[in-house]
C-alpha cells in the first residue's frame, strides 16, 4: 500500500531542480535523492517480478538522474554557493 503522501517527495525533489537552476548544487542534490528513489523503485518491480515495459518509467528516471548528478557533481560540495 502506497502511502497518501507519497507524491510530496518527489514534488519536492522537482522544486529542488527547478531551484537549481540558480544554484546548481541543489540540482546535483535533487539528482541524488531522486537517483536513489528510482534505483529503489526498479528495485520493487524486480523483486515482483515486473516485465521491463512496467518498470521502464523507473529505469528511465533513474538514468535521467545519473545524468543530472553527473552533470552537477562539481557543484555537490556548495549546495547555496
């Protein structure tokens, strides 16, 4: 069972890259937390047994968030500077 609130984390890991448009170190930041949600969510649909084609979405955004930290890995250090 998902919990209620579940949405709030990544609405807020969204904010974080939208914020890192004027400091990148939170996008860097963002990346990381929405990277671990994602391996943890391809994690679920192998444990169940999910084909590919419904943990595709997870795999997806967790590649798109290696990308972002990699991008923003200088800047991890000075999150507000």
């Amino acid at each position: 069972m998902v919990p209620r609130d579940y949405g709030t984390c990544p609405a807020a890991w969204g904010v974080g890259l939208l914020i890192g448009y004027w400091y990148p170190g939170m996008a860097g930041w963002a990346g990381v937390w929405i990277g671990i949600t994602m391996l943890l969510a391809v994690l679920s649909h192998l444990r169940v047994k999910h084909p590919f084609g419904k943990m595709f979405p997870a795999v997806l955004n967790l590649v798109i968030a290696a990308a972002v930290i990699l991008l923003f890995a200088g800047d991890l250090a000075h999150p507000f500077g």
